[in-house]
C-alpha cells in the first residue's frame, strides 16, 4: 500500500495545486490518466480540498492511500474544523454548494470522523474499467484506513456509497 500525502496552505489557490499533486501521484504510481476513475478522484479531491480551504479556513493535509492491488483508492482531508461536513442542496442557479452532493453520487464510499483539533473526511474511488458494460466488483469492506492520527469513534458518521455499500465500522483502537 502506497500512502502519501500534501500539506494544503488555507488558500483557495491551493486546491489548483492538490489537483496537479494528485495527478502526478497516480501517473508515478502507474495509473491511466484517461481512467474515468482517475478523473473522478482528481475531482473528488478538487471537492474535498475546496471545502477544507473555504469552509475551515485553515491548513489542511491530503492524503492518497492507493493498495497495490486492484482495491478502491483513498483521499482524505484533514482540517482544522470540528465541524461535520453537511451537504447542501443548492439551487439550480447557485455557483457553488454542490461539493458533498458531488461526493455522494461520485465516490464508492465517503465519511467523515473527528481527530484531534479538527476532522477527518474521506472517500473511496473503485478503480473499475466498465468498457465492456460488466458492473464493477464488490471490493471487500475495509476499516477506516489509517487516519492521520488514528482512528477515532465516529458513531454513525459514515454514508453508504453509491452503490449501497454498508458504512465502515470505526473504532477508537490504536493503529497497529
């Protein structure tokens, strides 16, 4: 398993920047740019990051979590806020307000849980190829993979995927 990650400064700017970081990341680590998994997880990044700038207004970290086997890929963004991430339903003029909206219906899994001063919130990418119209596989459920921290007690503050994947289990054990 590959992890690696990007301090991200509370500028609005940054998250051009997330986005060139993410894209070289997968094409080091041998990924298809053209993927439509590749491009899905540079926009969820593009998502998860704005939101951490903007709405926290602190420093945040990203990070890649990418298994060298054919599992899902993982972001997530630490910030400063306690705050829960809450999806807005913005209206049909509105510039912005769709972020969480776009996670939801994008990523394979995504949830949230709290850490020492701040949050974490991540989301999980299948890297399927669905060219010859087969659906993808169901990956096997995996535990919050390795917060910043460690993994904390989130209760119920995780949401099913898109595909109706049940929520990961979280607990507060020390990573081993």
């Amino acid at each position: 398993m590959v992890q690696e990650q990007l301090a991200v400064a509370a500028d609005p700017a940054e998250v051009g920047r997330a986005r060139r970081w993410v894209r070289g990341r997968l094409l080091d680590l041998g990924a298809d740019p053209a993927a439509g998994y590749a491009e899905t997880l540079v926009l969820l990044v593009s998502e998860l990051v704005t939101n951490a700038v903007v709405h926290a207004g602190s420093p945040a970290v990203l990070r890649l979590v990418w298994s060298r086997d054919e599992g899902p890929v993982r972001v997530e963004v630490a910030d400063a806020s306690g705050t829960a991430p809450q999806p807005r339903h913005a209206c049909p003029g509105a510039t912005s307000g769709r972020g969480l909206e776009l996670v939801e219906l994008l990523a394979a899994r995504w949830g949230w849980c709290p850490k020492a001063g701040g949050k974490l919130v991540w989301c999980e990418v299948d890297r399927t190829d669905l060219v010859d119209g087969t659906a993808p596989r169901e990956p096997a459920p995996l535990l919050l993979d390795r917060p910043l921290d460690r993994v904390q007690t989130a209760d119920s503050r995780s949401s099913q995927g898109r595909n109706g994947s049940q929520p990961f289990r979280i607990s507060d054990e020390p990573l081993t």
